[in-house]
C-alpha cells in the first residue's frame, strides 16, 4: 500500500503484472470504463482521444498480440479487455496540426479510464510496447490519428501461471523521484520552497 497521503483510487493505484485469463468483463462494465476517459476535460472540449476496444477473442485483440513487446507478450493477452488508445490530431494546412494538446487530453482521458477501473476493483496496466504503426494499419487508424498506448484492464490472476519475470514484477519497488526535482518556483530548477511531502518516494506493491 502506498503511504502516501493522497486521495484514494490515486493512492493504492499501481501496474499490477499479472491478471486473471479466465476473467471477463461485461459490456457494461467495458462501456463504463470508457464513460470515464468520455467526461474527461480537453482542449477546446475537442475530445481528440479515441479507443479500440481490444476482448479475448475479438478482431482487435487477434491484431494486437502478435503486435506486442516480447517484455508485454505474456501478460497483456491475460488482462480481460486491453483499450488500444489512439489520439486525432486535427488537420491544419496540408497535413495533421500541433499533437500538444491531443496527446494531453488522450492521456488524461486514459488517467480517467485507469482510475476508473481502480475505484470498480479492477486493475489497470498502461503498456506503449508494441508496434504502433502495424496495429494502427491493420485496424484502420487514419494518417490524422496516432495509435499511442494500450490500457490492459483486469483482475489480479495467480503467479504461478506466468512467467517468472512477469511473476518478480509484481513485488518490484516503486519509486519515484523526489517532489524537489519536479515542482519548481522562481526558476527551472530551483524546488518550490513549500514542498512538503507526506511520505516516502518508495512504497511496496498492494
Ligand atoms: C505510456 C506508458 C507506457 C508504458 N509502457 C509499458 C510497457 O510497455 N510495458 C510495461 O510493462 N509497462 C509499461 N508501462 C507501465 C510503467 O512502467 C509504470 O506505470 C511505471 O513503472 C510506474 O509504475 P506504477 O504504474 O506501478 O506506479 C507504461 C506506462 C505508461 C503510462
């Protein structure tokens, strides 16, 4: 459990490596999830994120596997829906515009999605390992969109089941780096003098 002093589904939230094969979710449960990322704000309300819903089974799901990482090709397929997020990026001039702001509201609406599935006793992983651009084609993304990460969403399987590596991930350490190198004040640089932290930059896994 993260000691950490902040709100919860942020604070018990982490990447968990190992999901149930045999669980599955319901439409609903899928569409709520989505539901999430969709009240997520965005620049100009542009709502630029988009998701291929990935389920055992599916056209989607058959197209990603082989697609994925050799380090993400053993427990992604476990989880019982992966979200393939993909961001448009508005047309300006010949070609597609700025990808700044579609690239944070994608992730903040992905944040939304994750946080979601934590607060429905669900477990989320984000993964970018897996070729992009052969998913993105053999799915249909259009050249104004970017496939950008997958979501594997699930519950927590047996580490028997898997792979030793994937097994090890799940009591890894997890740190973080310092609050002073990143919030600054008068300069880049210099931490913010108010900077008072709650805990550790360390906590086991739940
Ligand atoms: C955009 C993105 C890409 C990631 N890519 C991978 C990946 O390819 N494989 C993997 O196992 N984890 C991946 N992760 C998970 C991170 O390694 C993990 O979030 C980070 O180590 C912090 O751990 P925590 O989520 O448990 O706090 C990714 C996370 C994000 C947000």
């Amino acid at each position: 459990m993260n000691p950490v002093d902040i709100v919860e589904p942020l604070r018990s939230r982490w990447s968990p490596s190992v999901f149930d094969a045999a669980h599955e979710l319901s439409d609903t449960e899928i569409s709520r999830l989505l539901e999430a990322a969709q009240w997520a704000p965005s620049s100009g309300n542009r709502q630029p994120w988009r998701y291929l819903v990935a389920v055992r089974g599916n056209a989607a799901h058959d197209v990603l596997v082989p697609h994925l990482s050799r380090g993400n090709a053993g427990w992604v397929p476990r989880a019982s829906v992966v979200f393939i997020s993909v961001t448009v990026v508005e047309p300006e001039g010949d070609g597609p515009g700025d990808p700044t702001y579609p690239l944070h509201d994608l992730g903040q609406a992905s944040a939304h999605l994750t946080l979601q599935a934590k607060a429905m006793g669900l477990e989320a992983h984000q993964f970018a390992g897996f070729d992009h651009d052969a998913v993105g084609a053999a799915l249909g993304v259009p050249d104004h969109a970017r496939v950008v990460a997958g979501i594997a969403v699930g519950v927590r399987g047996n580490p028997a089941e898997v792979s030793e590596r994937d097994a090890e991930r799940e009591h890894k350490v997890r740190t973080r780096r310092p609050l002073v190198e990143t919030a600054y004040g008068d300069r880049w640089g210099t931490p913010w003098p108010g900077i008072t932290p709650s805990g550790p930059t360390t906590a086991e896994p739940a």
